[in-house]
C-alpha cells in the first residue's frame, strides 16, 4: 500500500522557518522524483520544489533562494526546507511522488504564517 505522510507543519511568524517531511513507503522511493506542492485558499494548487532521482532540483521563482528540497533514499523521505517565510507562503503543502505515469500524494500539512 502506498504512503505518502507529511508532518512538520504548523503557525510560524513571518521570517520564520519550518522544515516539512514526507515519509514514503510502498514504493521504490529512490527512483521517483519526489515534489512539494501547495495550495492555497481559493487558489490552484502550485509546484513548490522537486528533486529527481539523481537529486537535480526544481523550484519555483516565488521560493528560491528561500525553500530547500532533499531527500534521503535510506530513510525514503524528502524533505522541505523553508526559511525567511512569508505570509503569502500560507497553505497547505503536498507531497508528491511521480515516475513515468504514476503519480501519488500525501494528505496534505498545513503551513500558516501570521503575526
């Protein structure tokens, strides 16, 4: 059964940081390349960040130099990095799995920042 479980979200202040995990299983994790999305109230949802299998990485214009993507093929979890947030980061962030055809998605965490 596949898994995609997100945690590390919550309420941080502007300027702020957060690190989001996703842990996988199910799957060959090492293959996928696994992203971050997010959506927003009202919004579509958006591509944060993504890491291929050999660990090239992909961020959107809006985080960059902000958001880091890793991941860890021993433990099968990627990971976000955010730091200097801002209130327009507020969303809730998706993990996704994706190889050839195959896409899976996690539940999704909730990232809030408010004074």
């Amino acid at each position: 059964q596949v898994q995609l479980v997100e945690s590390g979200g919550g309420l941080v202040h502007p300027g702020g940081s957060l690190r989001l995990s996703c842990a996988a299983s199910g799957f060959t994790f090492s293959i996928y390349t696994m992203g971050w999305y997010r959506q927003a109230p009202g919004k579509q949802r958006e591509l944060v960040a993504t890491i291929t299998s050999g660990e090239s990485t992909n961020y959107a214009d809006s985080v960059k130099g902000r958001f880091t993507v890793s991941r860890d093929n021993a433990k099968n979890t990627v990971y976000l990095q955010m730091n200097s947030l801002r209130p327009e980061d507020t969303a809730i962030y998706y993990c996704n799995a994706h190889w050839v055809f195959t896409n899976y998605w996690g539940q999704g965490t909730q990232v809030t920042v408010s004074s």
